[in-house]
C-alpha cells in the first residue's frame, strides 16, 4: 500500500527502513525525518506523518516481539510514543486551526 504518495513510498519500504534503524539502536524513539532521511527523501506535503508514526508504532512493537523484549518493556514504550504521537497530532490539528481561524480573518 502507497503511504506517501509525494514520493511514491510504500508501507513495505517504510517498514524496512525502520527495522534497520531499529537494528542499529533498538530503544532508539524513530520520527518521520529519520525514516525519510534514510531514504534520501524529503517530505513534501507531509499529509502521510500521522500513518507513518503509526508504521513505526506498530514495526517497533512487532520488532521488540521478534526479539523476544519482555512484555512489560514493550509496552511502557510502545505507550511513549502513542502519548508522543498524540500530543503531536493534538499540535498540529491546533496549529491547523488557528490557520484556518487567521485565513477567515
């Protein structure tokens, strides 16, 4: 499946590229700039950010699973970077707003 359709980026690669990130430093806390940046790709609309953090959300768990992390480490940082992704979408939908609030002013 296509998640950046800028750049033609499926959810396969995006997948791969996390789980060499993970591979290099599995606690590291993965952000769409470094997924896209081990690409050699930029985001462009950046419309795809809040899939692409739930892929890495999701390859994260699947990959500490693989390696066989005791649950209780999975999960309190699994649920860091739900919050983490929550407050960033919680900025972003304000951020919109206030665009829109500006715009019809």
């Amino acid at each position: 499946m296509i998640v950046c359709s800028c750049n033609i980026i499926s959810d396969r690669e995006i997948r791969k590229v996390i789980n060499e990130l993970l591979v290099e430093d599995p606690w590291r806390l993965i952000v769409p700039l470094q997924v896209y940046h081990a690409m050699k790709k930029r985001g462009k609309c950046c419309g795809c950010f809040p899939q692409l953090v739930d892929l890495i959300v999701e390859t994260t768990e699947a990959f500490h699973r693989d390696l066989a992390t005791p649950d209780y480490e999975i999960v309190s940082f699994i649920d860091k970077l739900r919050d983490k992704h929550r407050q960033c979408e919680t900025a972003r939908l304000i951020a919109r707003k206030r665009m829109e609030q500006i715009r019809a002013a």
